[in-house]
C-alpha cells in the first residue's frame, strides 16, 4: 500500500511539474497536504477542507481553529497552513514593485556602474520579457581577477527553463581594457547560437572596464557574429531543401 501512494504521489509530482495547470484545486491541495502528512492518501482531506471551507483562496483565510475542526487535521497540519496563510496574506498586501521597459543607456550606466570597480571578473545573464522586463539574472564568477568560466551548457539550460524572449551578456574586465579578446568573440559566437536555436533574441553583449563601456550591438560586431551563428542560416547553406 505504501508504494502504491509513493507512484500516485511521484504521478502528481510530475504532472505538478510538467502540466500544472491540469491539476484541480483537490488535486493542488493534495500534493500540499504531503508536506505534513508524509505517508497517509491526502485526497480525502483535501476534498474535506474544500468542503469545509467552500473553495481554495477561503483555506487561506481560516484561523488554526478552523483548520483543527476538519476531520483528519493534526496540529501539524494545521501549523503548515496557518504558516501558508501568512505567507499568502503578506503577498497579496505587498504591492508590487512597478516593472519598466529597460532603457539601454540607463541599463549600461547601471551596470557599468555595478561592475567597474570590480576586482574579480564576473558574468550576468539577463533575461528579458517580451515588454523588454528583466525577469530574471543570473552571476558567474570564478573570483578571479583575468578570468570567469562560464559553461554555456549551464547557460543553455538557464534560457530552456526561463524561457526569455531576449536576452542581455554583461561581464566586466578588471584590468581596465574592454575592447573584446579572442575568447570573447567566441562566447558570444556561442550564446548567438544557443539564442538562435531556442528562438530567443540576443539584444547586447557589454564590456565594463575603465572608461566607456563597449557594446558587441553598437559597434556593428554583434550583427556580424549574429550573419555568422545563425542555426536557421547555417542549417540552409548544408541542406538548403528535403524532399521527403
């Protein structure tokens, strides 16, 4: 019997992960309820709380001795969804912080900013939505002061589970010089590609050192690399045409 709630809970855990959205409000609260109640079959309980509270945003108004009263909740059960209904009432008091459209000259200030000074190498990822919002950032930094590894697999798999729609490289040299090495044509040459398989855009890869900082984007670089590291392009100049 106990496998057999380890496969239904494993089930739930992946269709929590893979299709969230087809779960039912019994079925959400079910996979909650294992938290507290690690070994017992929860979906009676979630369907006696539902029942006792009316709908789901209404459990997260109830008081621990609302919760005690359903059949089936312990104090520790009761503790974890008192504890969810703070959470949920800090969030939904908290106003959100305004999202803006990234300007790119106050963007490049404020990071050069961030950077310059910087001791150490490091890289951002910046992912962006299609309103041009950062939704999300990413640090690399090996602390070193002439060089951070980055493992663009490592970055692949960020943009697979971020999905942006565009996506900003910032790193920093130390040493002061931010005319681009080598070794930064080819990471760019390599992100180019990453962004163009996973049909995202690749708006800028920035320098920071001393002085103005140098952007791939506006010295005309960017485009080139972009003619060069373009799946849809290299795919059409080896197989131009299939007939299957």
């Amino acid at each position: 019997m106990e496998q057999l709630h380890e496969g239904h809970r494993q089930r739930m855990f992946e269709r929590l992960m893979k299709h969230p959205d087809s779960l039912n409000d019994h079925e959400i609260l079910e996979i909650l309820l294992y938290f507290s109640i690690p070994r017992v079959n929860t979906n009676e309980l979630a369907h006696a709380l539902l029942e006792a509270f009316g709908d789901l945003p209404r459990i997260f108004e109830g008081t621990f001795e609302q919760f005690m009263s359903v059949k089936g909740v312990g104090k520790h059960t009761a503790t974890h969804l008192l504890c969810l209904k703070e959470i949920h009432t800090r969030l939904t008091r908290r106003e959100a912080p305004e999202r803006k459209a990234i300007n790119m000259r106050s963007f490049v200030e404020i990071v050069s900013k961030k950077l310059s000074n910087l001791r150490t190498e490091v890289l951002e990822l910046y992912c962006l939505d299609r309103k041009h919002q950062i939704s999300f950032v990413q640090q690399f930094t090996d602390n070193k002061a002439d060089e951070v590894g980055v493992n663009v697999w490592e970055i692949n798999e960020l943009i697979v589970a971020q999905k942006p729609h565009a996506v900003i490289i910032v790193h920093n040299h130390p040493t002061g010089a931010v005319e681009p090495s080598e070794q930064d044509d080819q990471f760019t040459a390599q992100i180019q590609l990453l962004c163009s398989f996973s049909n995202v855009l690749f708006y800028d890869h920035i320098i920071v050192g001393q002085g103005n900082p140098y952007s791939y984007h506006l010295s005309g670089r960017l485009e080139i690399i972009k003619g060069n590291f373009d799946i849809a392009k290299l795919l059409q100049r080896r197989n131009p045409m299939y007939k299957l």
